[in-house]
C-alpha cells in the first residue's frame, strides 16, 4: 500500500455523561475524535437519538403525528408510547405552555405531569423548559426535587438563571443540567466556566450551543460547533468538553419549510414529507458538527437518524 | 502554504557567493521567503530545486471547472478557519438499468425543482449518468436524453468504447468519471482528447492514490476523485481522508475536488440519502450524487449548502421588498428592518410567532444589523425613503402604519419628515418583544398620536425651504460660542512628531448625553467630554455627530468652532456620514495644531471621502475594507493600494492617509486578530501611517478587562508601527501604555517623569 491515510485521533476528549438509571439509562459523550472519524478511532458512545414529548402535543396537526399518538390524552400516555418506538434512547418532555407570556401553565401543573411520565417509563427523561428564565428557574427547581434519583437532565441554564438552576438541580438534587448560549463560543465557555464555580462538577453539564434550522443562519450553528469541538479535543480545553444536545424539534418544525400547506406551495408537495426532511437534515447536520444527542419530533426522523448512525458508526 | 526561509535554503546551491548582495545563502533565502527578494536573484539554484519550490508555491488544491461551474479549490478543513471557496453541486442520477419511463420521470423530476433563495438559483446542477454494461449505442442514447436537460453531465463509465460514444453526443461541460486502476491510461485519453476533466476511482484510498500518481505522472491534472466506497461510512472516510491529506499534509496527489455518490450508498432510501447528503455538504463533497431530488429534499438541502458556503465575513443579506407575512394584504400595517439575514429571520419569525398580518418591509443596508447600519449611515431616512420609492410601497400597500425597529428610536422623526403620508411610530427593542407587541396592538396608541400630529401640520403653514450656504448657516444657524473655563487647556501637537497620535473618542452622537447635546446645541456635556479627553492627553478628538442627515453642516461649524476655540485649536477628526457636513467644519477649523482629519474613507461605497479630504488639504482615514471585512491580508493590500493611488493622484501626500486595517472584536473573531496586527506590518513596511478604533478589540468584554485588552494590544500594534488610533483616553492603563511604548520606540527622550508628561 502507498498510502496509508494518516489517522488523527485528539488527546482531548468528549466527557462521558450518563442520563437515566437502570438498564434504560444512556451515556453521551466519551470520544476523542471528530463525529464518526471512525478511522480516527473507535467512538466509544453512538450519538443518542431523543423523542419530543410536548405538553401542547394535541396541537400537532401532521398526519404522522396524529395517527402515532391516536389515543394518547396526557404526556405520559404519549412518552408510553413514544418510548416503545425503535431507536428512541430517551424522552425529551416539553413544557411549552409553562411560558408565562403564553398559557402560562402553572408549575405545579407541569411537575404532576413530569411526575406521571417518571412512573410510567424506564427510558431516561430530558426536560426542556419554556425558555422564560425566571420560570424556568422555577419550574427545574421543582420538577428536580419531584423527579429525585431519576438522573434527569434539565434543558437548560442559561445566563440570567444559572445559578438558581445550577444550586437547585445538580447541587440540592443529583440531575444533570444543560448550559444554553446562543452560537456563540466564548459565551459558551464561560458559563460552563460559571458552573463549575457554583461547584457544579463538568461531568454534571451538557451544552445547548444555540442551533437553528438548515437554511436558517445556520452557518453560525455550524462553525459553532465546529469551534468548539476543535477547541475541546485539539486544544484540551476542558471548559468546553461537556457533551452537546441539540433540541432538533424546537428549530425545524416552526419554519416555513415544515409549516406552509400545500394550497399556499403546491410546487413542494406534501407538507409532512417536507417537514420530516428539515428535521433530518438539520439533525444530520448537527451530529456532523459535532451533537452528541439530538431530540427529535416525528418517528420518521427517528427511524432516519438511527439508521443514518448505524451506517456511520 | 508559504514556504519557510529553511525550506528554500535546503535547497539553495550553499556556496555563499555573495552575487545576490546577501552574505550568506541563508540570509538570502530568509529574504525570498519573506518576499524581500526574488528568487531569480541566484543564478544557481538547479533545475530540481526550481521546479519544487514552483510546485510547493501552487494552491493545495485544484479548482476544476465543468461548463460554467466551479468545483474544489478549498483552501482550508472548516468554514471558520477563512471560507469555503467553491459550493458542491448536486447532480440526479440515471442509469442504463433503468426504464426509459424511470429515466423520463427522474429528469423531469429533478428539472423540477428550480426556485431562488435570497438571490441564489437553487437547482440540479448536473445529469449522473450511470454506466450499467450497456452497448456503447445504449449509454450514449441515455447521455443524449441527459444531455437535453441542459444541465452540465457527470458519465459514470468504465467501458473506453462506451465513454467515446457518450462524450460523441454530449457538449463539453461533462466530467468523464470512467478512470480506474484498470484503464486510467486509455481512459484518460479518451477525456483528454475530449477536453473533458476525468474521474477516477478505486476500490479503496491506496489505489485511487496509486492511479492519481500515474495520471499526473502522465501529464492529465484535469481531475476529480470519485470517492464512494462500498458504504457511506467508507465513503466519509475517503472523503475526509482525501481533503485533509491534500490541505493538512500538504500531498497536492489528493488536492482535486471530489465526487460522493449516494445513489449507491443510501440504498434507495430518501430520508436516509437526505441525512447522508447533509453530511457531505459539509464534509467534502464537492458533488452529492443523489438517486432523485424532490422539493421535501431540496429544501433543507439547499437552505444548509447556501449557510455552510457563505462567506464568514460577508453578510448574508435578503432581498430588500415587501415581505407580507401571516396572508398580510394591502391594509395591514407594515413592519421595517434591515435586510441582515439574520436579523431578517429573527424579526420575520417573531411577526409570524404573533399570527398578526404584517407586511415585513426589508431596507437595503449593506447586510449590517440595525444599529451598526445606522451608526454607519447605511440606514437613514434617505436610504429608507429610497427603498420605499423603488418598491413603489405607497401605491402597494393602503395601510400607513410604519413600525421602526425600537433601537432607531432616534431616526422616527427624519422618517416622518421624509414619509410624510406615513404613521412612524417605534417598534420594540429586541425582536422577542413582537409577538406580544402585534397581538396587543401596542402601536395603535402611537398611530392614533402620530396621525393627530399630521393633521395638525397639515393645517399649518409650509415653510419655504432654501438652501444656504455655508456662510449664511454659520451667520444665522451657529449658535454664537461661549467660552468656558475648563481648568485645562490643550497643549499643541507638532504635526512633525512621531509620537503616537490618539484620536479621543468619546465625543460620539451613540452616547444619549452628547446625542440630547449635539440635538439642543447644548455646549456643557461637549465641553465636559473634551476637557476630560484632552486633560488625559488626547491628541486629537473625534466628534462624531452621527448620520446627521437633516443639519449636519450647522451642527458640525458649531461643534468645531465650540472645541477650537474653548480649547486652544485642539486638532479634531470629523466624523460623520454626511460629507456636506465634514466639507462645513473643515471650512472653520483652525489649523494651527495639525490639519482636519476627515473620518473615514473606505474601498468601497466612501471612497468618495478621500476626493473630499484632497479637496480640504485634510488628512485621510482610509479603512482597508470596501462593503464588509477584508477576507485577508491581501485584499486589505489591495484596498491599501488602491486607496492610496486615489490619494496621491489626488495631489494629496502619502502621510496624509492613514489606514486603517480595522480592529475586529476578539469575542468571535479572536483567531483573526493577528491577520490585523500583520496588516499593521504591512503598512508600516510601506511608509505609511496607520490608525483605526482600536478598542473594537474588547467589544463586549467585561469593563474590567477592557483596559488590560486595549494596553496589551496598542503595545503589540505599535511594536508593528501603528502611528495612532482611535480610543478612550480616559483609560488610564492605555494612555500609560502608549507613553511607555514611545519611549521604548526612542520617540521621546526618557526622563523619570515620564508618565506625567
């Protein structure tokens, strides 16, 4: 052989966080290499593929959705039912309407749910909050307490809310926390930076780097994650290390693309189809760049996306 | 890529002859490699050594063109890194084991999807036309049909009698993807004699190594590598493999673009061939080969290749027009932004989060966001005015509700003025603020005040508008100046000196108090800031009044006369969009302490500023950029150039033109930071001065750090011959910084006291 491809494995490495309990329960992160540079070396964790369960999920209107969830009237009917469908690693739960500047659910409310979705399931649980900082301050600060000894990751602290949502999910209550900035590389080191002053151990964060749809400035997504893998494996920098979770399903199903009917577009054909595409895509994209975990909304991205992993791994 | 001194010296004859006017080889080679001396200087390199530094000069990789596409000539592994250059093309493939009713479809299919996406044509670029052992007539009959699609063709053929046929009835902007181990040799005739570029491929990277080698050894550089392995993990191996030997190793053998063929790989799965094909687009494909494209396909598809090949440093902008959004018609109240597109899709997807009807109106203002744009005089009344005259908006649209974006607050009253018909009323601050703000109707209040205001001038009698001189501005709109003792007083500047020259920037229309001062000709917080600046040694002081569409020729004179003569002819830079109003000041500046500096000219749309500087005998800052960042160090040489062959043909004197290679902020772009400080270099190696807003450097930094940031970095600048820049001389730690570096650079005779100085 004259060539012989020079292999470039990284002496920095992804850490390993484990979400969930019992035989259910998942790693992400744990590599040193760029995504699926299998023939750097071996990845030691497959990227984990998560399904949406949304408070206002009788608001989805696609076919698809409808038909899968036919029966399903609460969220942990739907995580039941979510949970048996091949290819999901874990539940992401939604809480949309806990937006004060929208239903403005109350917290009481949505941690009875949270509640009910932990008895029922044995997969992992992520919890997106509704990205209102004060009430998602509150609102992790209960469901953690609620959801104690469940190894939940809470989506996510942000700047203006970290330290209550640091304190109250990893210190008082043993939960992971996710670390939210918006594309943004030196935001995102320094709030990871910022937990790990509150005594929050690195092990305990996952990172929202701030994605967006394909087609949707998504460029800064891109060179995002870019930056920041280089920086965690080529540079050692451990402040950037934390496994990355991109919440596919808050980016690609509110965008033109998956939302125009096909009165308004007959030239783009059927609008599920469509949808499911800008979800694949994107979510495709984000494990190439460097995602770890990505959440998903419909099962046929779910399908698409594990079985995109398993070709590449 | 730039050869080291080293490099050229392991190469060099060694006989230190001394014939070039070096004293050693060494010293000779050190010069070529930093483009001090040409290498032609030393008659005695060889032939070999020749020939290899040529061949380590030439870019990595190779641009090939196909027709009117260009495909490869990358440069680096990720966007971030400086830019993709050439964006992959997708191409539909059709094959001989199909149906011609398949193949009908498929065409028709792929020719299908074709629409725009802020101002790029999104289509199937290329015809795949795969070679299933058919008779040399069977291909080339499918090739034809291809061929009439009008799209450039990729032909999939290993067979030489069957690629002949093909390339017979098809034009020339085709790839002949037929070389292998096996017939590279026959089959690169045949492309060569049909002056078409060849692909190859091989079962695994060795070979395709082995078989590029004897290609090139033959003379065929015309070339793409078809790197589709037997699964699509393979295939990211090779195609990984392939760029970063080229670009990290630097082994030209692998610096051809490539081709990535999912037909074969995705196994017939289109959602599964969506996901692959998202992955190539950023991992190396220089063409994706999919078995069809549909719309649900091409939309993510094309959306993500037209982010990942955008330029980092060129903003993307949308289409200035009418954006109606939510079934918006002519009666529903219309929305304003810039056409940033990234502002765009955060204030579009807000107006559509609301479920109002809003008629989204994008003003052309060079891609920058609100704020830099106004600040830069890229979006105004006038740029405004011009948008709604060229979209004919008054006659579109009924409804005369205009909401302006709340961080221009500032501009609602030259709006109204400009858009009389109009209700301007002011928007939110942020974007996330719109939903609420539509669905309340919180500008109704405004609307109703605005509305009540036009009919009250409507009544009133119109003023008769003339326009005055500069002479008759000063007689009757300059206020008469008041001098106040300060309890400072400037204390002169020699024009000859070397010290370095700063450039007090905080008389600036962005702070509220100087913004309210300049509005009221109020002279205290002016006077307040100046003496402030001028007491922590300033040398001279910007006075930056803004956009200043409507009075900027009296509010420049006021505030010029008000700064000379309250403190001793303090040397000022005039800075302003308005070249009316630097023309104004500059007619009542006094030149005792050094002459105006007129801020600023670019390449680009203000060139015009350096005509206008000529013109007054005044000094120049000439920023190395023309719309958007220099993508490197030789764009801002050539902006240099340019800048300063406008300048001196002008009759102006090349230290009258100081450039500006412009400080970029270390919070996003701290891997160019040292690009600029070579820029600075590069200046000085010419003679020339140079200046810039040197404190752009710690934007966003805490308050704290800022100093420490903005001293390290002058100290570094001016190690690289800065001659002055723009900053807050208020900053203790700077100003002792620069004073330091002064005396190091012997600009000034060291003494104890120095820093009181």
């Amino acid at each position: 052989m004259s060539f012989v491809p020079k292999t470039a494995p990284f002496s920095g490495k992804i850490n390993a966080v484990t979400l969930g309990t019992g035989d259910k329960a998942i790693v992400i992160g744990g590599q040193n290499v760029l995504p699926f540079y299998t023939f750097d070396a071996a990845i030691e964790n497959a990227p984990k593929v998560g399904v949406e369960i949304s408070d206002v999920a009788d608001t989805w209107d696609v076919p698809g959705l409808v038909d899968f969830y036919a029966g399903c009237t609460t969220m942990a009917d739907r995580a039941k039912k979510a949970e048996e469908l091949p290819g999901c690693d874990f539940i992401a739960l939604n809480f949309v309407s806990a937006d004060p500047n929208g239903a403005n659910r109350s917290v009481e409310e949505c941690v009875a749910d949270a509640k009910a979705v932990a008895d029922a399931i044995a997969k992992p649980i992520v919890v997106l909050g509704c990205k209102n900082v004060e009430k998602d301050a509150d609102l992790f600060t209960k469901m953690s307490e609620a959801l104690a000894g469940k190894n939940v990751l809470f989506m996510s602290a942000k700047n203006e809310n970290y330290k209550t949502v640091g304190a109250s999910v990893v210190l008082a209550n043993g939960q992971k926390v996710g670390a939210e900035t918006a594309d943004d590389i030196n935001l995102a080191k320094q709030l990871n930076i910022m937990l790990k002053g509150l005594n929050v151990n690195p092990e305990a964060v996952v990172m929202d780097i701030g994605t967006a749809a394909v087609g949707y400035g998504y460029e800064y997504a891109a060179s995002t994650l870019d930056r920041i893998r280089l920086a965690a494996l080529q540079q050692s920098d451990a402040d950037l290390q934390m496994p990355i979770m991109a919440l596919v399903c808050n980016d690609v199903w509110g965008v033109k693309e998956s939302t125009a009917s096909e009165e308004d577009e007959p030239a783009w054909g059927c609008r599920e189809e469509r949808a499911i595409s800008m979800e694949v895509a994107t979510a495709a994209a984000d494990l190439t760049g460097g995602a770890d975990a990505v959440v998903l909304r419909h099962p046929a991205s779910v399908a698409a996306i594990q079985k995109f992993i398993a070709e590449l791994i | 890529m730039a050869l080291k001194g080293l490099d050229i010296f392991k190469l060099s004859p060694k006989k230190n002859c001394k014939e070039c006017g070096s004293p050693t080889c060494m010293a000779f080679c050190m010069k070529v490699a930093q483009g001090a001396v040409e290498l032609s200087k030393c008659p005695y390199f060889s032939e070999e050594a020749l020939a290899t530094l040529n061949a380590s000069t030439a870019p990595l990789m190779k641009t090939i063109s196909v027709g009117e596409h260009k495909l490869g000539g990358e440069t680096v592994l990720f966007r971030h890194e400086k830019t993709l250059v050439n964006k992959n093309l997708f191409a539909v493939s059709v094959c001989t084991c199909m149906e011609a009713a398949t193949v009908d479809a498929k065409l028709a299919e792929a020719k299908k999807v074709d629409y725009e996406r802020i101002g790029e044509r999104m289509y199937v670029e290329m015809i795949h036309v795969a070679n299933n052992q058919a008779d040399p007539a069977v291909y080339a009959e499918l090739v034809k049909k291809a061929a009439a699609t009008g799209r450039a063709l990729v032909l999939e053929c290993w067979d030489v009698e069957c690629a002949k046929a093909a390339l017979a009835v098809c034009g020339k902007d085709v790839i002949l993807d037929g070389a292998t181990p096996a017939n590279w040799e026959a089959m690169s005739e045949v492309a060569t004699a049909a002056g078409v570029a060849l692909g190859v491929w091989a079962e695994n990277i060795s070979d395709l190594y082995d078989t590029v080698k004897n290609l090139e050894a033959k003379g065929n550089t015309n070339l793409v590598l078809d790197v589709t392995g037997a699964t699509a993990k393979e295939t990211l191996a090779n195609a990984v493999n392939v760029r970063r030997t080229a670009l990290k190793q630097e082994d030209r053998t692998f610096g051809y673009p490539s081709i990535v063929n999912l037909a074969k790989v995705a196994k017939g799965d289109d959602r599964l061939q969506t996901a692959l094909a998202a992955m190539f687009v950023e991992k190396y494909a220089s063409i994706v080969v999919m078995s069809n494209m549909s719309y649900a396909q091409a939309l993510p598809l094309y959306g993500l290749r037209q982010n990942i090949f955008t330029d980092p440093q060129k903003p993307m902008k949308v289409e200035a027009k009418i954006y109606p959004l939510n079934g918006a018609d002519e009666n529903s109240p219309c929305a304003l932004t810039v056409d940033f597109a990234l502002t765009y899709f955060l204030v579009s997807g807000e107006l559509e989060r609301s479920g109002q009807p809003v008629n989204l109106i994008i003003t052309d203002a060079s891609g920058m966001s609100v704020l830099t744009a106004w600040a830069a005089g890229k979006l105004s009344s006038s740029t405004i005015k011009k948008t709604f005259d060229e979209l004919d908006i008054a006659n579109k649209i009924k409804n005369r509700t205009l909401i302006i974006p709340g961080k221009v607050a500032v501009m609602k009253g030259e709006i109204q003025e400009k858009l009389p018909e109009w209700n301007v009323v002011v928007g939110p601050l942020e974007a996330v603020q719109l939903p609420k703000y539509m669905k309340d109707k919180e500008y109704e209040a405004a609307v109703a005040a605005a509305e009540a205001e036009r009919a009250a001038k409507a009544g009133a009698v119109k003023e008769e508008v003339k326009e005055l001189s500069f002479d008759e501005l000063l007689a009757t709109r300059v206020p008469k100046i008041e001098i106040v003792d300060m309890g400072v007083s400037y204390k002169g500047h020699n024009p000859e000196s070397k010290t370095f020259v700063t450039i007090g920037e905080r008389i600036h229309c962005i702070a509220p108090a100087i913004k309210k001062a300049m509005a009221e000709r109020d002279p205290a917080p002016i006077l307040e800031r100046a003496a402030a600046q001028i007491k922590a040694g300033a040398t001279y002081l910007d006075v930056n009044i803004g956009p200043a569409e409507k009075d900027g020729p009296e509010l420049m004179m006021w505030a010029v006369k008000l700064l000379q003569e309250n403190f001793n002819n303090v040397p000022l830079a005039l800075d302003t969009a308005n070249m009316k109003a630097i023309e104004a000041g500059i007619k009542v500046y006094n030149r005792t302490n050094g002459k105006p500096i007129v801020n600023s000219a670019d390449a680009g749309s203000r060139i015009g500023y350096i005509d206008l500087a000529a013109a007054n005998d005044a000094i120049c800052i000439a920023l190395c950029s023309a719309d958007g960042i220099a993508k490197d160090n030789a764009e801002r040489e050539m902006h240099c150039d340019n800048m300063l062959e406008r300048g001196l043909s002008l009759g102006m004197t090349s230290d009258d033109l100081w450039f500006d290679p412009l400080f970029l902020v270390v919070k996003g772009m701290q891997d160019k930071q040292m690009e600029v400080l070579e820029a600075i270099k590069m200046f000085s190696d010419k003679g020339l001065k140079s200046t810039g807003g040197l404190s752009n450097n710690s934007n966003g930094a805490p308050k704290h750090v800022r100093p420490i940031m903005d001293a390290t970095l002058v100290a570094m600048c001016m190690m690289q011959g800065l001659t002055s820049a723009i900053v807050n001389p208020n900053d203790l730690r700077l100003m002792e910084t620069i004073k330091s570096c002064d005396i190091f650079k012997n600009h000034v005779l060291y003494s104890d006291s120095y820093l009181d100085m």
